[in-house]
C-alpha cells in the first residue's frame, strides 16, 4: 500500500480529497439552536473543504501537516489498487519479479538490434549496449541459477543476493542506455 501511494502521490491526494470534499457535502446544515460544536465542526470542515490552502498559500504555519494529518487515515484505510500478479510457473515473487526485468531488457536490445540494423542508433552508443548485453547474459544466467537453488533448498540466501545484484546492475545498464540513445 505504501509503495502504491508513494508513486501515484497526486492521484492519491486528488482521490482523497474529493472523499473529503464529497463527504463534508452530505453533512446536513446545521438547524437553528444547534450545537455548538456540531455548528463548529460544519463550518471548519466547510472550510477546509473549500481549501483555504490555496487561498492562503503557504500564509498559514502547519497547514500542509494538518492536512496531512486529515488525508492520511484515508489513504491508509483504502487497499490498494494495484497488486503484483506472479507469472504461473514462477518458483517464487522475486523469480517473477526477475523474469520481468530480463524480459524488459531482451526487449530493449532487440528494439537496439532492429534500430543499429535500420542505421538509427546513435553512434555513441555502442559501449553503454555492449555493457547491457553483458548485464543482461549475467542476469539471466543468475536468474537460471536461482531457479534451481531455490527450487533445491528455498532457505539459501546466496543465490537471492547474486540475483538481486545482477538484477540491480542490468537495471543501472538499461538506464545507462536509455540515457545516451
């Protein structure tokens, strides 16, 4: 849930807000000789669903804490949308999650093949696609290797930390790439 609302941070705001906003319109108003406190609570929420922010800017000490602190139980309270599906005949997450990135990376350099053969790779990038090729044949020779140590003894970290490195370091070569194409 955490990592869903961290990357979608606008969205999760916007959708919280209008929880907010859309809640405090179904308040009743507030009927002559009413309490006091619900008469307060009618119009600060009132208030701050009108969004007094962005009239007052950054004016007002402590308003992005305190809306903050109003918009977080909601977004915590909400499951998150989206979830990571592991691909059938996987041994395990990190396996899935590992022949995701391999096949992201077979893709690239594929598209890299079709574009140097068409003559539409830059000429800069022929040392930043022979290190992700190089990346890539570790990884999946590791991934291989995880996929049978995992599937003899499920508690040997070894071959998880090989893995996870080499997966790290054909992320750094993809990124590398894509930056000098």
């Amino acid at each position: 849930m955490h990592q869903f609302v961290s990357q979608h941070q606008f969205w999760t705001a916007v959708a919280a807000y209008w929880i907010f906003s859309a809640a405090v319109s179904s308040m009743p108003d507030p009927p002559a000789g009413a309490s006091p406190v619900y008469s307060w609570l009618f119009r600060f929420c009132h208030t701050m669903a009108g969004n007094i922010t962005t009239v007052f800017g950054n004016k007002i000490p402590g308003a992005k804490t305190a809306m903050l602190l109003l918009v977080l139980p909601l977004a915590l309270s909400a499951p998150a949308c989206a979830r990571y599906v592991v691909h059938s005949g996987a041994v395990n997450t990190t396996d899935s999650a590992a022949y995701d990135t391999l096949l992201v990376a077979q893709t690239m350099i594929d598209q890299a093949r079709a574009d140097y053969a068409a003559g539409e790779l830059p000429g800069g990038t022929r040392d930043a696609f022979n290190t992700l090729v190089r990346a890539y044949n570790v990884a999946r020779e590791s991934w291989l290797t995880f996929r049978t140590a995992v599937s003899a003894d499920p508690a040997d970290q070894t071959y998880y930390n090989r893995l996870n490195q080499n997966l790290v370091d054909l992320t750094a070569a993809i990124r590398a790439f894509q930056e000098v194409q």
